[in-house]
C-alpha cells in the first residue's frame, strides 16, 4: 500500500492510542476513528504487509520501527500545525481538524520552514 492520507489516519492513532495504553487493539481503533470493523480489518493488514504493524500474541497491535517512524512525523506535522493554527487566532477545533487535512500534503521542506519560523519566533512550545 502505498502511504495515502488513510494509512497515514490508521498509523497516527495507532501512535496515539499506544502512548495512553501499550494493549491497543483493532477495535480501540475502530472506535477512536469511528471506523467499521472490517475497514479497520482490512487496513491493519495493509499496514502489517508493508511492515509498519504486528500483532502480539494476544492480539495487541504495535508499530513496527519503520511505522513508528512515520507515525511520529505524522503526529509532529498535527501538533506543530494545530499550535500555529492556534497562535493566528483559529479556534482550537477547527485548527485541529485543519492540521489534520494538512498533515498528509504539507512538504517536508514547507513544514521544516514552519518550524524552524516558530522556533526562530519562540513559539513551538507553549
């Protein structure tokens, strides 16, 4: 598969779930993205054929070294994106949902300028 904007969705809440709780199954993704079960289903085994997903033996999904990678740059490019949104006055939802849209397109060049800007700035931490 080929990292399109839902197996980016898929990677970063497999991150997200996995630093409130290390047993995240398939289910508690389903439920977090509000996502039936077999799309759930057929997306994790998408994930685990190009090798950024494996599950334990009881079943527990974990990011592999190259999907943590990736999950971790997708949830930076969100939150260094929702502060900005943020900090230019856009209320705190809607920020958050613009950077999710953005998050997927944005280039690495684009979004290292935004960084670096907000730490010339002061403004990448609150």
């Amino acid at each position: 598969m080929s990292m399109q904007e839902s197996g980016e969705m898929y990677l970063e809440t497999i991150y997200i779930l996995t630093r409130k709780s290390p047993a995240v199954r398939s289910v508690d993704v389903g439920e977090y993205m509000g996502y039936s079960k077999p799309s759930v289903s057929r997306a994790i085994g998408l994930l685990k054929k190009d090798g950024l997903v494996q599950t334990d033996e009881f079943g527990h999904l974990k990011l592999t070294p190259a999907g943590e990678e990736q999950a971790r740059g997708i949830y930076e490019r969100h939150t260094v994106l929702t502060k900005l949104f943020i900090r230019l006055g856009v209320d705190e939802q809607t920020a958050a949902d613009d950077a999710c849209r953005i998050e997927h397109y944005i280039s690495e060049a684009t979004f290292e300028a935004i960084k670096a800007h907000m730490h010339k700035y002061g403004t990448e931490e609150e």
